[in-house]
C-alpha cells in the first residue's frame, strides 16, 4: 500500500515511577564525608557531560535523529546548486521533460497512485490523442449557470480523480473500504504495486511490474532503470518505502525523472511536496527502499509506454 502515514511514536517509560521513599537518617559525624564523596562524584559527572559533548561534536555531520536511517543524508534536494550540476551532467534524462511538463501533485495523503498514473498517462497522450476523458469536478454545478449557454469548458486529461474506473479499485477502496486480502476483508489503503499497474493497463497502456524481492539482483535493476530514463516515450513509477530514506511517512509512489552516473543517484519526483521535496537518492538506497514489504510482497517499480 501507499501513501497513508504508518509512523506512530510511543514514549518510552512512565512518569511517577520513581522511588520516593524517605531516605535514612546521615549520622552527624559522616555528614563531612558525605559531602566529599558528593563533590567527588559531582566532578566526575562534569567530566562524563564533557567527554559526551566532545564525542557529540566529532559525530559525522548531517547525523539524523535516533531511529531514521543514516542514508537520509546522502539525500539531495532539488534546489541545491549539487542537484543542478546532476541534471545538467546525466546522460539519462530524457523522461524529466514531459514529466515536468504534466506534473502535479497531491491532494490528500492518499492518492500518489491515481497522481502519478495521471502524471504518467498525459505524458503519453494529451496533444497526441483525442478523446482523452474529462473531468468535469473543478467546477459546481451551480456555477455552471453563470457561463453562456451550452458551456464545457473541461479539457481533456488524466486527473487523479479519473484515472480509476470499473477495472481497478474503487475510489472509496483506494481510501479504505475494506477488499478481501488473502480471504479477510481488510482496508487496503493506496494502491499496491499490481493495483497501480492495473489501473495503467486499463487504460491500454503497456506496463512492466517488478517486484524487488530480496533475491533481486540490484545491478540488473540500475541498468534497467537508467535505460529507461534515456530512452522516450516510456516512463518509471517507483513504489517504496519513506522510511527506508530516512523520511517521514509509510509505502510511496512517484515518478523517476533522471540517473546520475557520476553519483549513481536516480531523481525521485516526488509527487508529495507538502512530505518530501524532490530529491536525488542513491540507486543503492532506493533500491532497497523498494526491497520492503508491503501487504501481500514487496515494493518495486512499473516501466510504462504507450500500448498497442
């Protein structure tokens, strides 16, 4: 699944545990000895504090906080000068254009799937295809009788609120409504891997699902990936873990803009910018944020063109 937030934080230990119980009575004659030992143990305490700044100060910059993964620091946002010098250098970028040209982004924290099949699918079709279907929910039906008579002002083009239809998941499955799941009636929210690819191939598209299982090899999977980048008219939908980045949130899809040979790193397009800018990830990173478990298997990635 995708897109719904899966972290919950739990404090560790309760309050109003400690012993409160009356301490002994300090005979006078060791009350000076008390002290020296108390002042002792003081100074080896400021030592202690000092020693664990210094350690501290010597931890390797960009260190996330307790419990995120260390490769959120090889993350690159887009807006830095380093990510401009990846782009302009990659070889492997031909897929960046028209997905810039026809993104969007994401409404609730649901729908990357329906986004980037919308992101995808006007890419291959709007000013190549008539007929492209019409949504029609941006503007009320009671606003429709201030415009001139027989008014439609809707284009034609994928939303994320037409991509689904009678062959995939329903809306209200998409946000919840439980589905059987290995016999037991489950909510299953966001789409799985092969939920996305369905709703791809129901509107004729060509789809490839890779699961990356743990066997996997991940060099095969770099090629492929790359290649696809450098090649036209078909594109890449990747389904990972946030997490596994070092990012907030659960299971995520999005589209792959660009490979950085020089840095072995993939552009993620991510299509969630009130979560996560866009961000170059190290192929060996987003590798194994795919190579995650989700439902029923494992994430992986889509290869999509134009159908027959």
């Amino acid at each position: 699944m995708a897109c719904r937030k899966r972290v919950r934080l739990r404090e560790a230990g309760g309050s109003g545990d400690w012993n409160h119980a009356a301490r002994p009575t300090v005979p006078d004659a060791g009350r000076s000895l008390r002290r020296r030992e108390c002042a002792r143990r003081g100074k080896a305490a400021v030592w202690l504090l000092a020693l664990l700044c210094g350690l501290m100060a010597m931890a390797p910059e960009g260190k996330a906080a307790e419990g995120a993964d260390r490769r959120a620091a090889a993350l690159v946002e887009w807006v830095s000068a380093e990510s401009g010098t990846r782009l302009s250098r990659s070889s492997h970028k031909t897929d960046f254009f028209p997905l810039s040209n026809h993104f969007i982004s994401q409404d609730n924290s649901i729908f990357c799937g329906p986004v980037s099949s919308a992101i995808v699918l006007n890419a291959l079709r709007l000013g190549k295809r008539e007929g492209l279907p019409r949504d029609r929910s941006s503007i009320a039906e009671d606003e429709m009788a201030w415009l001139w008579k027989d008014a439609d002002p809707f284009y034609g083009k994928y939303t994320p609120s037409n991509v689904l239809n009678e062959q995939t998941k329903t809306r209200l499955e998409v946000l919840g409504k439980p589905i059987l799941i290995e016999g037991d009636p489950k909510s299953d929210y966001g789409l799985q891997l092969r939920q996305l690819a369905q709703v791809l191939r129901s509107h004729g598209l060509r789809v490839t699902a890779r699961v990356v299982d743990g066997d996997a090899d991940a060099a095969a999977i770099r090629r492929e990936l790359a290649a696809n980048l450098a090649r036209p008219e078909d594109y890449v939908l990747v389904n990972y873990a946030r997490k596994a980045l070092g990012q907030e949130g659960g299971g995520h899809i999005s589209p792959l803009g660009a490979y950085d040979a020089s840095s072995d790193s993939f552009l993620v397009m991510d299509v969630n910018p009130n979560r996560a800018p866009w961000v170059w990830v190290g192929a060996e990173a987003l590798i194994a944020a795919m190579r995650t478990f989700d439902t029923v298997e494992n994430r992986g990635y889509l290869l999509v063109s134009e159908g027959e």
